[in-house]
C-alpha cells in the first residue's frame, strides 16, 4: 500500500546519495523517482535523460518522471522557488505514481535536507519545495523524510589530522551497526541491511562493485572525483534519514517494516 517517491534535482543525484535507501526499499515496496531537472547546465541534458532511465532501473525503481520546467533549470547558483515544485507535485503525485492495482496509497517522500547533502542551490531549494508541499497539503496518506547532512565537527577534525580514520568512522562503524544485537534498535533486518534506529532510519549497504556499475551509466558526469566519491562517500554505504516536520504529526517510516 506504500509508494515511495525520490525526489531530486539531477539525473545522478539518485545514485550519488541515495543508492542505499533505494537499493534496500525496493526490496520490498514500490519505489518512484522525480527528476526535477534533466542537467542540461552543460547542454548534456538529453544524454543524461537516458542515463536517468538506465540508472533507475538498476536502482529497482519501478516509475521514473523527469521534468524540465523552465523554472527549474540545472543551476549550481539558483535556490529554486518552491512553487513550481510544489505544483509539479500537487500534479504528478497522485495522477503519476499511484499504482493501479493497489486500493489505498500511502506516500512516502523522499529528497534532500535543507543543507542539499553537497550544499548545491539546487538540492536546497528541492527541498524547501518538498518541506511547502508538506506544509500545504491536508492529506493524512502523505509523510516526507530527507536525508540528512552529515558534517560534524569531530569528522572535520578526523579528516584534517588523521583521514584513515574518518572513513572508518564514517562508513564501517555504521556498517558494523549492522551485526550488533537487534535490542539496541526498534528493528533490524540483516538481509537487507536496513536498521530502523530509535529515532532516525538509516539504510545500509556495502556494495561498492554495484554502486560503481550504476553510477558508469551517467557516463556523462562519471568523471575522476565523482569516481572517487563513488568509493570514498559516506551516502555510497550510508543513508540517515529524518522527518520532515509539518503541521500534522504523520506515521513514521518505520511503518514500512511493521507492514502499515
């Protein structure tokens, strides 16, 4: 009964930071995606259209809707206005991504949070376009998460005196987290390598060979450092996700696993 829609600002950013997320809830729900913009910032926009596509369906997502909206052009320098996000939302959302052969739908919405995870303007205003939806719409059946920032002091601290160890404190911890007795989480699933924490859900999943071949399909954009963030960044392995607060107190996330 649950529908999952990733929003985002670029064909890749799927991939670059939420590939643990989705890799895990396709396993067992519907996952959709939609691509505010086709990142023509470089006039790439209809070759990565078509990497968009392939990535996805090695993804698992099951519905993609890549948009390409004058308001809303690939802009490293432009925080986009919420309206017109809203409004692709308040259309597609129901109309695009509900599943014919399921009777009640639930949403689940997916994207960015407030920092957009790299800082780039347009992630930011993806998410402050999601955070006015959520604000405005009266509907009980519709819950937003974004994934969460991570830039703490101590791993800035980590990783200008002893890089080593930020890595290890920034993906194999929290893979370990995995193997640790499941009374310290409200549920844990190993096969998946899904933990629902007490209070923020974190998707987990070392699997660098997959997270290398998917990202080869946006060759456009697969160049050095983006290979290196590949194997190298925390969102490959990592996903931390927290609610998006609105006006009306929703169902967590975590009634996914216990099958609401």
């Amino acid at each position: 009964e649950i529908t999952v829609v990733l929003i985002t600002a670029h064909p890749d950013d799927e991939v670059m930071f939420f590939a643990p997320t989705l890799v895990n809830l396709a396993n067992y729900t519907r996952v959709c995606l939609l691509c505010l913009s086709n990142g023509n910032y470089d006039g790439l926009g209809k070759v990565r259209e078509k990497e968009l596509h392939r990535a996805a369906s090695l993804l698992g997502v099951q519905r993609v809707l890549l948009c390409d909206d004058e308001q809303l052009q690939d802009d490293p320098h432009t925080i986009w206005k919420p309206e017109p996000i809203v409004k692709l939302l308040n259309k597609h959302l129901e109309k695009t991504f509900t599943s014919t052969t399921l009777k009640e739908q639930k949403y689940i919405l997916l994207t960015f949070d407030s920092q957009g995870v790299s800082k780039h303007a347009n992630h930011i205003g993806t998410h402050f376009g999601v955070r006015c939806f959520l604000q405005q719409t009266t509907k009980e059946n519709i819950v937003g998460y974004e994934l969460e920032t991570v830039y703490s002091h101590f791993l800035l601290t980590m990783l200008r005196y002893f890089p080593p160890w930020t890595f290890v404190a920034e993906i194999l911890w929290p893979l370990l987290l995995q193997w640790i007795p499941t009374r310290l989480f409200n549920k844990t699933n190993a096969d998946t390598g899904v933990i629902f924490g007490q209070e923020n859900p974190s998707f987990l999943m070392f699997r660098p060979f997959l997270m290398w071949n998917i990202m080869a399909t946006h060759a456009s954009q697969f160049v050095w450092y983006r290979r290196l963030s590949v194997v190298f960044s925390r969102y490959s392995y990592v996903n931390t996700l927290k609610e998006i607060p609105r006006q009306e107190k929703n169902k967590s996330l975590v009634a996914l696993k216990e099958g609401a």
